[in-house]
C-alpha cells in the first residue's frame, strides 16, 4: 500500500476515534492539502477514492487538475492560499471552494466572475484570528461587515477560515472562531492542520487541511 493511503487511513481513524470520545455529532471533512506536491504523489489517494483537494496557487491548480476534473467530476477542489483580484477569473473556473475571502474588493471580483461563468463557488471568510501583522485574513471587528456585503453580492459564504498563529497552542484561537461562527450563524468552519487538526476537531471544525500529515514532508 502507498506511504499517503496508510497514512491517510491513520488519520481517518484518530478523527473517527476522536468523534466517538467526545460524542460529536458530525465527521469532518479532509481536505488533502497537495500544494507542491506532483500528480503522481496524489494520484494514488485520488485513485483510493478521496475526493477533496486543497491547492494554493491558481496557476499550480489549472496545471495540475484541470485534465483530472474533466475525467472525475466529483473531485472538489479548494483554494486555500492568498488570492490576488487578477486571478479570480482562473481561480472560479477551477476551484469548487476558497477559503481565503478577507475583504470587499476581492468579494466584489468573485461575485462578478461568478456572474460571468454562471458559477458558484463555496466561501470561507479568511479571520486573522491572532491579529498579525504578517498574515491575511480579516480583522475579527470587521467579519460582520465583509459578511453582510458578500450576501449583498450572493455570494456562497457558508463559514469562517483561520490559521491561528504559529508556536502557540491553538486551542483559545479555535474555541474564538467556533463561537463567531455561531454568531454570524453560518454552517462550516475550516481550521485544523497536520499538527492540530485533533484539537480542531473538537472545536467543532468541518474542514481539516492537512498536507504533510497525509503525503509526507514538503522537499
């Protein structure tokens, strides 16, 4: 059996165990995270029938999944990286969900190339939930307003997105998401990497993103 199969089953089975122990009533999804990964790294896992992919580049994407996407139409892809205004057009022709909305002017392009390509992706909000200066997202004091102006627009936007910071236990960060999102009362919550996505699960996340964890270290 491939490295990524048995290593992947390893990690279906903790949050299987992880559901049981703390009698959540819901299986979150995982989201393989193959960023810089090539294809024949990832082909095995698409083959054993998993059918959620995360990417962070645009263009990376188009190469690496457009002939596969054709053939299987089940697959979903995710952008879970920065996305810059002048690749929204490419970015909705591929991914099925971003995760990375965090202000007006990126939400009003999706929402015009949306309408454009008669498409309709899957939003997160993207919080910078431990307020860095480094990192994107939006800041916590003004998710209601990105909220509201994206349904103006129709947009999809079926929950919030963090990475919370790095070298600090994750737990405060991830408790602070799963209660903004039951304030602005939406569905899903995307949080949870290779390193803490047992944490996150606990904190009611929907959406893992994990990469090393599943398809080993990044050269």
């Amino acid at each position: 059996m491939h490295n990524s199969i048995q290593n992947y089953k390893d990690i279906i089975n903790a949050i299987n165990r992880k559901i049981e122990e703390q009698k959540i009533n819901f299986t979150p999804k995982v989201i393989a995270v193959s960023k810089t990964f090539k294809l024949e790294k990832i082909l095995p896992l698409i083959e054993y029938g998993h059918l959620d992919y995360g990417e962070n580049k645009v263009q990376e994407a188009i190469d690496k999944w457009s002939e596969i996407k054709l053939k299987n139409k089940n697959i979903k892809l995710h952008l879970i990286g920065k996305l810059q205004t002048n690749k929204v057009k490419h970015a909705i022709k591929i991914f099925d969900y971003i995760h990375s909305v965090d202000n007006m002017k990126l939400a009003r392009k999706i929402a015009d190339e949306q309408h454009k390509q008669n498409k309709n992706a899957k939003l997160f909000i993207q919080v910078n939930i431990g307020n860095e200066e480094q990192k994107s997202g939006v800041k916590i004091d003004e998710i209601n307003d990105l909220i509201i102006f994206s349904k103006q627009l129709k947009l999809n936007v079926i929950g919030l997105m963090c990475i919370p910071p790095a070298n600090k236990e994750p737990d405060k960060y991830f408790q602070e998401i799963k209660l903004l999102n039951k304030k602005f009362n939406l569905a899903e919550i995307s949080m949870g990497m290779s390193s803490d996505y047992l944490k996150a699960v606990e904190n009611s996340s929907s959406y893992l993103r994990i990469g090393s964890g599943i398809f080993g270290d990044r050269n």
